[in-house]
C-alpha cells in the first residue's frame, strides 16, 4: 500500500527503468547519426545539473557537515559519475558503424552500476524486523483503557498504526493547523493532561508527574499520575472565539479542565452553573469513523471530548437527536448535554465521500451504456456486412447458372 511520496517514487523508478530499456534497444540497434546529435543540445543542460550536483557535493565536505547534507552529497557524486560515463557511452556509440559485443556488455554493466551504487547501504543491510513487540508496547497494549501516547522520537514512524495505539504526533504531512497550534504552544504538562496522554515514550531518566514503568535499553516507557479521560462533563462554558485569549487561559494555573470548557462561540456570554464533582463519560471508539459516549450529567451543561470531531463530515447525536459540535478548548470538541443519563454518538459521513460515489456510480453506468450502444451497432453492422456478402454470394452464383 503506498501512499504520498511512496507512491510517487514508485512512479519515477519504474518510469525510469522503462527509459532505460527503451535507451538501450535504441543504442543496440541501427543508430540515426543525425538524430543523435540532436541530444548533443541538452548536453548544457546536464551540465549544469552536474554542476549543482558538485556543488551540493561541495558543501557536504566542507561548509556544512551535517548527515543530512552529506547523504544528498553521496548520490550528488553518484549522479555525476554516472552522467559522466552515461555520455562517454553516447559519444562512443556515435563513433561506431553498429553496435559491437563490448559496447551492448559495457551499457549493461553502467545500467547494472546506476542500479545497486545508489542505495548500496540499503541493499546490503542485514533485514530487520520494523516493528518489534518490545517490552514497551507489550506493556502499553496491555492497558485497556482509553488513552494516547507520547513518543519523543523513540519509537520507528507510523508505530501507532502498527501497534493499534493512539499517539498524539505522527510523521503524516496532513494536519489540522489548530490542533498543531495547541501542540506547538501549551506546554507539553498541560498538553498531555488535556491530550488523555497517559504514557511517554521518552529517553529521559525520568520527569515530574510521572513514573518508570519498564524500559528497553535507553527507551524509556513513563506513566503519568494525571491525565483527563478522552471525554468528560462540564458545567460552565465560557464563550470566546480568540484562540490568543484562550490559549493564555489554559496556560494558567488557575484552568481547570474539569470546572469549564472555553468555547469557539461569537457569543461575549459565559453560561456558568453551579459547580459539580468531576464527572468523566464512558468513551467507546467502535471504528475510526464512529464512537460512543456515554455520560451520566448531574446538570445541564457540556460534553467535552478531545479529540477532532470539530472537522468537516462529523456529526453528533445525544440521544438520537442530531446536535451541533462547537470547538472547544481551541483543538477539541464539545456538545450540549442536558441532565441525566446521555447516550452521544460522533459519526464521520463527509459529503465528499457521498457525492465521489454517486459520481463513480453515475460515470460507471454511462461507460456501460456507451459500451452497449456501440456493442449494439457493431453487432448491427456486421449483420448488414454478413447480410450483403450473403446477396453477393447468391448474384455470383446465380450468374454462373
């Protein structure tokens, strides 16, 4: 399954090999020698590519020595040589009347050489298992309560997925530019607590309002004291769309998550109640695209989940009766509750997705009908066609009576 740029260099790379077969059949057979010295015009073109390519090169060595820069720098020479040899080739084929046995062995050792020199590191590693069942993930996995994780770059990409746990970063380039601003300004205390974080995967020794749980060599799995459940009740709202303002709040010592929700409203109003214990809900995730809150509410007032319900396609029902989703806390989501026993479902029924199918149906079925009304025709014309040979058989035959 690949996606992004996985899919693209699949692409490229089978493009590219496609061009080198076509490249070789061409050099192998009878050559156009006027045709090929058109190419010769791109040659400057190359040039400065292979320039560029130097230079990267250059800076790898001397002016920034990072690792990052120096692996560009390894496949800049890589590609110079091989542009290098790549025209030697060319100009030595051009020189020839047809293609001898040593120039078909020497192209396919270059094409052989362009194929395992890049990458070598790769090729010749010794295989790996990605995704190892660790003491860390065997102890996470072991908790069934509804939680997320924190991973400061322990941890290979995309380990949630694999290990069906719910990490709140990732290595995805698709991301909700304001759940990214609450990330990068909270500090990560009041993040994690607001976040359901209740383990970290760090390699620090350890850290406040937190406890070593296992470890794999210098991993470290931490738990922390306190954290939020993924849903809870709130009584008072405070109704403020300024996402500056409300960040400060929840920054302050005095925010306390289970006491009020701060609400994208345009409304200047705060709705406040009299205040109640701290009354968590029962979340149940059933699929990515469905889950289920249950919530006993001692007033009315606000069911707040922290996750990214407030997005377009989701919808919420309390009791069976479809609700507005108000983002709340900045990132996360909040409904309207009243009091007594609530049964919330959040549903993701985008409108993108219903109209992408009734298009795929709709042109589905006009292909069909095309198809059949050109089969029809076909068929029709070959039955005159048939028809016509038939009369022209019995003229001939009746003439030669």
């Amino acid at each position: 399954m690949f996606r992004g740029q996985e899919r693209l260099a699949l692409v490229i790379s089978f493009s590219l090999a496609i061009l080198a077969g076509y490249g070789l059949h061409d050099l192998t057979r009878a050559l156009d020698v006027r045709r090929a010295r058109r190419a010769w015009a791109l040659l400057p073109a190359g040039i400065v590519i292979g320039l560029m390519f130097v230079f990267t090169l250059y800076i790898s060595g001397t002016l920034r020595q990072s690792g990052r820069v120096a692996f560009l720098g390894d496949r800049a020479a890589l590609v110079t040589l091989l542009f290098t040899l790549a025209t030697v080739l060319v100009a030595w084929r051009m020189r020839l009347a047809r293609a001898t046995p040593l120039f078909v062995v020497t192209s396919i050792a270059l094409m052989v050489f362009d194929l395992f020199s890049i990458n070598s590191q790769a090729y010749n590693a010794t295989p790996q298992e990605r995704y190892p069942l660790s003491p860390i993930i065997q102890t996470i996995r072991s908790d069934e309560g509804v939680f997320r994780v924190v991973d400061e770059g322990k941890m290979p990409g995309h380990f949630g997925i694999v290990y069906d746990v719910e990490e709140i970063g990732g290595i995805s380039p698709l991301k909700i530019a304001r759940y990214d601003f609450l990330r990068e300004n909270l500090s990560e205390e009041k993040l994690w607590r607001l976040l359901n974080v209740r383990y970290v995967i760090t390699g620090r020794a350890g850290m406040q309002n937190a406890e070593l749980v296992t470890n794999d060599g210098d991993t470290r799995l931490l738990r922390l004291h306190e954290t939020m459940p993924r849903a809870w009740f709130v009584a008072s709202a405070i109704h403020n769309p300024d996402d500056a303002q409300v960040l400060a709040a929840l920054a302050s010592d005095d925010f306390d998550a289970w006491r009020v929700v701060y609400l994208a409203d345009a409304s200047p109003h705060a709705r406040v109640t009299s205040s109640h214990a701290p009354t968590p809900a029962n979340f149940e995730r059933i699929t990515p695209e469905h889950a289920r809150v249950t919530l006993d509410a001692p007033s009315e007032g606000w069911l707040v989940v922290s996750a990214n319900y407030y997005y377009p396609g989701w919808r919420a029902f309390v009791n069976g009766v479809e609700t507005r989703i108000v983002r709340a806390n900045i990132a996360l989501c909040a409904v309207p509750v009243r009091a007594g026993t609530q049964k919330i479902e959040f549903v993701f029924e985008p409108w993108s997705v219903k109209v992408g199918i009734t298009t795929s149906i709709t042109l589905i079925l006009l292909v069909l009908a095309v198809v059949i009304i050109l089969s029809k025709s076909s068929l029709r014309q070959v039955v005159v066609l048939l028809s016509r040979e038939k009369k022209q058989g019995e003229n001939t035959q009746g003439r030669k009576l």
